[in-house]
C-alpha cells in the first residue's frame, strides 16, 4: 500500500468515527452508568476471600513442619544415584536396540 492510500483510508476512518460519535450524541445514547445497586455476588466474593485469608495461616503452619525439597536428603551418595540411574537408561537402551525374538 502506498503512503497515499495509508493517509487516504486512514481519514476515512477517522471521519467514520467521529461521524458515529456525533450521531450518538444527538440521539443521547452515551454509555450506560454502572448500576447504583451492588452486584449480588460481590458479598459471596467477599466471604470467600475472608475464609481464604483464614486458610492462608493454617497453610504456614503446616508447611514449617515440612521438610523442604533443598533440604532433604536424597537417601544416598548423588554420585552413586546418578550412575545408577544412567546404568538402567544404558541397559534399557540396550534392550531397544537389540533385535527381538520372534515369539
């Protein structure tokens, strides 16, 4: 698209817009308030988040008695897990690569 036609359509949106602005003013649809009465769901929001401001200090206390996953101990020497670990990946790599047996 050309720099003329950019400016071009872009004039004619504007024009169309305000154009719909004016129109509206004139027949006094503006944008509804927002309602004077408050939304009845707003009080059970509202109960829900006290009760889960209750549960947020109970959560606290029970996590502190826990033992954090970088404090806990991994049952063993890291290294030995590891080749553990990499000598089943091996064999089991070794059973997918050999050929199998007819049944």
């Amino acid at each position: 698209m050309d720099r003329r036609t950019g400016l071009v359509l872009g004039g004619l949106a504007l024009a169309a817009a305000l154009a719909g602005r004016v129109a509206r003013r004139r027949r006094g649809t503006a944008p509804e308030p927002a309602p004077a009465s408050p939304d009845p769901r707003a009080d059970e929001l509202r109960r829900r988040l006290e009760e889960s401001r209750d549960l947020e200090g109970e959560r606290e206390s029970f996590e502190e008695a826990e033992t954090r996953v970088d404090e806990a101990d991994a049952g063993g020497d890291l290294d030995e897990r590891r080749r553990s670990i990499h000598e089943r990946g091996r064999s089991v790599a070794e059973r997918m690569r050999s050929p199998t047996e007819p049944e």
